[in-house]
C-alpha cells in the first residue's frame, strides 16, 4: 500500500455517499498528490488497486478519476505506459478547477509572462469594443460589479469575486458572440490573475481608480480611452506580480489572506 502523507490527502467519505461524490473526492486527492509534488511531472502513478487501496476506493472510480484528470491535462494515460503526471504547462489554464490546484503549485515567471500577454491580446479591444456597444443594462452591470469592489475594499464581500465581475462585464457588454462565450471560460485564467496580483485591502484599493476612469470611459462610448485604460490595469497588474516573482522559485505562492479580499 502507498505511503500516506497529509498534503494531499483526503479521506473519502463513508456510508450513504453518492457515487459521484466518491469520484470528486478521488480526482481532488490525486490531483492533490500531484500538485504537491509526491509524484512530479514525468512520474508514473501508482497502479489503479494500489491508489484504490489508500483512497479506500473502488478500482472503477480511480479509474474514472483518473479519466477525468487525464482530460484536465494532468496526467496522460495509456495502455501499457500507466498514468504518467504532466508538467504543469499541460494542464488546461481554462477550467476553473485546474486553476484552484495550479495555485496550489509552485508558479513560474513564464505563466505569469503567458498571462499578461493573454490578457494584453484581449481585454483592451473588448473595452474598446464595449464602449462602443454597451447599452444601459451592460453600463449598469459593470457599474455594479464596481461598487462592489468599493465595498469590499472595506471589509464587505470578496474583492476577487468583485472584480472578476467587472472584467467579465466588460467582455460581455462588447456583445460579440465569441467574447460572450470567452467571458465564462476566461474567469478562471482572470481569477488567478487577480490572486496573484491583489495581495491586501490596500493593494485592491488601490487599484480603484484605474477602474473607475475604465468605467466612465465605457460609459462616455471612448473606445481608445477605454482601451487605455485596460492597457494600464493589466500592466499595473504585471508590476504587482513581479514583485513576488523571488517567492516562487523557493515555495509555493503564499495564500492570499482572508478576509477583505475573500
């Protein structure tokens, strides 16, 4: 039988459980096992009965939840190579799962670099494109989602959730069919932006103003101000991260605090 140890660990619930349950909570501990380095990316996995044997799990759930990792990115299964861990870089960045456990592992400058650029490529056209297009109700929305954010700064709901919403908005008041479909699947790559970025109630204050001129801009249909405005918070984003660029070599990202920003 494998070895137990705490990180990653997770026992699995007993007696009246659906089976889906069983299956979920297998997927969280292997994923656990990986993102924690017990098995690093090109490590093979223990076989389906021995990982069964620790998680006190039938072969057929390991087996399914293995599937379902397999289709994340984290690992690659096959007929006579096993389960074999993927590097992080394999992993899908756009499921929102994926990028809980990829917080939980060491981040690198080139992901931080990948995301910037990502977000530089997309966000300030669709603010351009937004400034141009929103009507009433899409103005109301980022206003809102803004307003909270203001809140939250003082100890009233959670910051990230707060601006994501506003970013989110934006996408959608661009009203382009594909921005629209983009706006969910993006979350999670923006969300971890943010986490990486806002690290306590004064650097999410801070960060206020910006939003605000983004705002007025859409709401004053100023697609280049708009667009340079998102240009700013990005990059302004980009100068946060970077000053926790030494962390991550050495250890895992530091959690963000709870609280405020929660």
């Amino acid at each position: 039988m494998l070895a137990s140890p705490a990180c990653g660990r997770k026992e699995l619930p007993e007696g009246g459980v659906r089976v889906g349950q069983f299956h979920d909570n297998a997927v969280e501990t292997i994923a656990g096992w990986i993102v924690s380095a017990r098995f690093a990316a090109g490590a093979t996995l223990p076989v389906e009965q021995a990982i069964g044997e620790e998680l006190g799990a039938s072969r057929t759930t390991v087996r399914e939840a293995l599937k379902t990792l397999a289709a994340k990115g984290l690992v690659r299964v096959g007929p006579r190579t096993g389960s074999r861990v993927q590097p992080p870089d394999a992993w899908n960045l756009f499921d929102p799962q994926v990028v809980a456990w990829r917080l939980a592992a060491p981040l690198t400058p080139d992901l931080i670099d990948d995301l910037v650029e990502m977000r530089l490529l997309l966000e300030p056209e669709a603010a351009a494109l937004a400034a141009q297009r929103a009507g009433a109700t899409d103005i109301a929305a980022i206003r809102h989602a803004y307003e909270l954010m203001e809140q939250a700064t003082e100890g009233k709901g959670s910051y990230i959730q707060a601006d994501l919403d506003f970013h989110q908005a934006i996408l959608r008041a661009a009203h382009n069919q594909f921005l629209t479909q983009l706006s969910s699947v993006v979350g999670a790559v923006l969300r971890l932006s943010f986490e990486l970025s806002v690290t306590s109630p004064q650097s999410a204050k801070a960060s206020l103003p910006a939003h605000a001129a983004l705002l007025r801009a859409i709401g004053m249909a100023d697609p280049g101000t708009a667009r340079d405005c998102l240009v700013g918070i990005i990059r302004q984003s980009r100068d946060d991260m970077a000053r926790i660029r030494s962390d991550l070599a050495a250890a895992p990202r530091r959690r963000i605090a709870e609280g405020a920003l929660r």
